[in-house]
C-alpha cells in the first residue's frame, strides 16, 4: 500500500511522439520517488500517423525499459503499463486472427505483431450490452458498472450501510433495458442527466426527459420498463384475457358453460376478471421464485422456455395460494359442493388436499407462460449458473 502511484494518458489527445517522451518523463519522476507508476495508456489504439501509428512507439520501451529523447537514452525504470483500446473488443481482434490477408499485412506494417508479443497478460472487457441473444451474464456487468458509477456521481444516495437509494423501477429499466447505445458512456451520460444533487434516493423523477434518454437508449423501452409493473397497463388486460380464455378452452366440455367462471370475457363478473389480472401481475413473483427473469424483445423471435416439471410444479401451487387468498377476500367460502350463489367452492383448500384434476387446470396455466408473455413482447430467460 502506498508503493503504486497511478498515471493516466489519453493518446487520441497527442499529435507527436513528443507527447509520449513526456509521459515517459513523468513516469521516470515517480520511480525516481520509489514508487512504481501504474500507467495507463487509454486509446493507444487511436490513428497516428495512419493505423495504429502508436504502436512502434512502445516497443523498444517495453522490450528494454528505455525510451530516448533527442540524443540521450533514459531508463524508466520499473513500472507497469497498461494499454486500453477502444478500436476492437477482443485482443483475437485486435490482432487480426482470421481475418483477411491485407488486414493481417497491414497490422504487420504497423508493428502489431512485435508490439503483441510483448504483452505479459491481457482482459477482454466485456460490455454492458449482451454479446450474443442468450447471454444474460450482462445484467450482472450493468449492476456492477452501476453501483461503481452511482458511487462516484452520487455518493450522497448510499445509506450507511452501503445500500444506493434507488427507486427499484428505475433499477429495473437501467439493469434490463435491451441496449445502452454508447455502452458505459451511455449509462455514464444517463446518470449526468439525472437530478441527483440534494437528492437522498434516486427517483424517477430525477431521470432526464425521453428525448434527453433517447441519445443513450430506446426511451419508449425505458418507460416501459421503468412503469411500476411492465407487463401491465393495456398488456395487463390483454394477459388476463388471454388466462381466461386458455381456461375456458382448457375446461370446454368439463364444466357446464352456463358457469360463471366459462363465461366470454366481457359476461365475466368483475371480481373473475381481477382474479385474472392478479394472477396476470403474479407472473413475475412465480418466475423469481424458480430462477427466471423476462425482458422485453426487439428485431428477433421470441424464444419460448419449457419449464421443468418441478418448477411447473412450484409456481403452481403459488398460483393456487394466490387464488385461494383472492376468492376468500371476496367472500367466498370452502364446502363440499361447489354452489356459486352461496359463494362456496370446494377447491379453497391447501395444494395438498387438491385434487389431481383441479392442480392439472394450474399446470397447465403455468405452461401457458411463455405463450402469454409472448404476445405482449416478452421473453422468459432463465439466468446460468
């Protein structure tokens, strides 16, 4: 501790090799201090001079540690250097691996292979978009990208445990949001904007209009998001309709259609329809529970998970809590015989007193998720180990 001393050069800022003697200068004064410089050298990639002109410049410091200036050859002395570049995600990019032979001649004029065997390690950063449609490890590189940028921006918001003070629709719009289109600087930019200052929490409120968000993401998708439940509003009522109907197809037959829960969704009384809705804005709470998320879905198919036989089984028996919890706050009641003018249902009864064909109706409704989020936009994922 203490033995590091941090130094920091943008090259897309210089315009002469008489730049870089300057930073090797700087970096010669710290070790001269006894210290070692860890020195960055952020978009060393940048063109000089044509592509990638820097690249020669570094080699014979890294090769021998030393640099010259004018006549005279100076030692630099121990340090660290690191090199960021914003022309190519993946060093296999950078150094043209498999790609086509005027590139790979290209990069040899420049000196890119003598300069990349002369790294002793390298990371490829990953961004804060998906790399591919099934990656969902991104969410976890936003989170952690967001604690670090609400750190530094509005450190004011933590609590003193350490826990940021952010509305959790908010949060969930800046996790899920399909694409931040500068990458971090987007989400850098989105918090700028944001009216934190004075602020104890970070509410919606404090975001930046849509077309401020529109610079740096889909800020219909955003709102979207960020609404306190995204499946709901007109897709709510699209959901419950659609519960509804699958299970008036499901009982066709079964059950006597002059029953009032096989009626068409507009005969249905208004305490069947909420019992749809609350079962349409439980979705999400029964997706956690066995481990999958959702998110909206742009420019692509929708793919359609199959749930495991357990997990079916899970959410089940937690729709059938929620509607038993549901029909006894209304009024009605547990009986032997079902009698809908007295209000009794027998299957208001714990899971496991259930008949096999009453927890089939909620198998079966569960198996339907993946359908009824589809059709308002939605994908069902489920986070890897």
């Amino acid at each position: 501790p203490g033995s590091i001393e941090p130094l920091e050069f943008n090259l897309s800022q210089w315009d002469s090799p008489l730049n870089l003697i300057s930073a090797f200068h700087q970096v010669r004064d710290v070790v001269l201090k006894g210290k070692i410089p860890l020195v960055f050298f952020d978009e060393f990639d940048s063109n000089f001079q044509g592509l990638l002109g820097w690249l020669k410049y570094f080699i014979d410091p890294m090769q021998s540690g030393h640099f010259k200036d004018g006549e005279s050859i100076h030692p630099i002395g121990k340090s660290i250097f690191i090199f960021a570049g914003a022309t190519s995600s993946t060093l296999k990019e950078f150094s043209r691996v498999g790609q086509e032979k005027k590139e790979i001649d290209r990069f040899k004029e420049v000196k890119g292979p003598d300069f990349v065997s002369r790294l002793r390690g390298y990371v490829d950063i990953l961004g804060l978009n998906p790399i591919s449609e099934s990656e969902r490890l991104y969410m976890i590189r936003r989170a952690v990208a967001l604690r670090i940028q609400l750190y530094l921006k509005a450190k004011h918001i933590f609590d003193s445990v350490g826990r940021a003070n952010i509305d959790k629709d908010v949060l969930r719009a800046l996790i899920k949001v399909p694409e931040y289109k500068h990458g971090m600087r987007s989400m850098g930019s989105i918090l700028d904007m944001s009216v934190l200052s004075g602020r104890r929490s970070f509410e919606q409120s404090a975001l930046p209009p849509a077309n401020q968000l529109d610079l740096h993401v889909d800020a219909k998708l955003f709102s979207r998001l960020m609404a306190s439940d995204i499946l709901f509003g007109a897709a709510r009522e699209k959901l419950a309709r659609a519960i509804h109907e699958a299970f008036r197809k499901n009982q066709k037959g079964k059950k006597s259609s002059r029953a009032i829960g096989m009626k068409p969704w507009e005969e249905l009384p208004e305490d069947f329809k909420e019992s749809n809705r609350q079962q349409a804005d439980s979705i999400p709470l029964y997706l956690k529970a066995v481990g999958y998320g959702f998110q909206p879905v742009i420019g692509r198919e929708i793919n359609k998970v199959r749930f495991t036989a357990e997990e079916v089984e899970i959410m089940s028996e937690m729709e059938h809590k929620r509607f038993v919890a549901h029909k006894l706050k209304a009024g009605w009641k547990p009986g032997e015989r079902r009698d809908e003018k007295r209000m009794i249902n027998p299957t208001l009864v714990d899971w496991e007193k259930l008949p096999k064909s009453e927890k089939d109706k909620d198998h079966q409704t569960v198996c339907k998720f993946p359908d009824y989020l589809a059709e308002a936009g939605f994908e069902i994922y489920k986070l890897g180990r």
